[in-house]
C-alpha cells in the first residue's frame, strides 16, 4: 500500500518539476522579446500623439510628479517629454481611465501653446461596434487644439462650444472615460506649466 502511494506521487512530482522548468525557460526567453516589443509600441504611440518631435526623454512617473508638487490625478500613469533637436516641444500624458469594459490607457500630448497636438487609445475592453468607436479618429479628433478655458464635458446631442466633447452613439460610459482621462491630462500639464 505504501508504495502504491509514493510511486503515483513521485510521478506527479516529476511531471510538475518538469512543467515548471520549461514554463521557466519560454518565459526567460520571450520576455526580453516581449518587454521590447511594448517599448516599440510605447514609441508609435508617442510619436502618433506628438508628431512633430523627434525623440522622448524617459517618463516620469505619477507618485514622482506628486512629490513635485504637480496636480495628478489617480488616473495618471506617466509623463513623457517630447523634445525636437534637444529642446522641449511639449509633453505626452499616459492615462488609465475606468471604462465600460475596464481599463482604457490614453496617451495624450499637449504642446508649450497649450494645444493638445493627439489623443490615442492604445488599449482598451470595450464594447465591439460600442464603445470601442471611442478609439476612432473621428472621435479623438474632438479634442485637438487648443485646450478650452471651460473643463471638457460630454454631451449626448451635437456639441456647441469647444469645451463639449459629442459622445459616441449608446457608448456614454465609454465616451466619458476618455474624455475624463483627456481633462486629468490637461490638468496635470497645466499645472506643470504654471496654470497657463
């Protein structure tokens, strides 16, 4: 009876020995390839928000940006400087706003006029056909240029004042997330460049 117990157990504990081991090594050898892949797309995503720079310095984090004293919100992630041939162009706003579907991460840029020059969806769960059109140009569009005095707002009609983002049809939840995480951004530049 004993050794019909320890037999099937050392068996297991081989097998998972084993698994583990192999689980080990893949992870070792595709997570540079993934950690490289996400810095690739980090960098489309800035250059796509802040076209007209040639290069990013390093982020600076939320809890770092706080300890500067700035206005940063739960939902910022990170602070990106854009610079063109060394001098400071304006900046790139990471952001996780709470959507219908869960986490949206925005990158925003706004530059030293205080124009916001992109906004981008780079990773979202929302609703297909819904709440993902959120993503569209035609509605990350609505925010560029100049940053309104008024804080933005969503509307569900047509919107009439430049501080009124139009929502997407039957995706409200969504369409506020975004927009809430655009005005945590400008908020945050804002105070970055002195309330201007």
């Amino acid at each position: 009876m004993f050794k019909d117990l320890i037999k099937p157990s050392l068996i297991l504990f081989l097998v998972c020995a084993i698994m583990t081991g192999a689980l080990a090594y893949v992870n070792g050898v595709t997570k540079p390839i993934i950690e490289e892949n996400d810095k690739k797309t980090e960098q489309e995503s800035l250059e796509m928000v802040f076209p007209d720079s040639d290069s990013f310095l390093e982020p600076v984090k939320a809890d770092e940006l706080k300890q500067q004293g700035l206005d940063v919100s739960d939902r910022i992630v990170k602070l990106y400087e854009a610079q063109k041939e060394g001098k400071t162009q304006g900046y790139v706003v990471e952001v996780s706003s709470k959507g219908y579907g869960g986490a949206i991460k925005i990158f925003v840029g706004v530059d030293m006029e205080s124009n916001i020059t992109g906004v981008m969806l780079a990773s979202h769960n929302e609703t297909p056909g819904l709440g993902s059109k959120a993503a569209d140009k035609a509605f990350t569009q609505q925010y560029l240029g100049q940053i309104p005095e008024k804080a933005f707002s969503v509307v569900k009609g047509v919107a009439d004042e430049d501080h009124e983002i139009q929502a997407v049809s039957g995706a409200t939840i969504s369409s506020r997330a975004v927009t809430q995480g655009v005005a945590d951004a400008v908020i945050l530049i804002r105070s970055l460049l002195g309330g201007a």
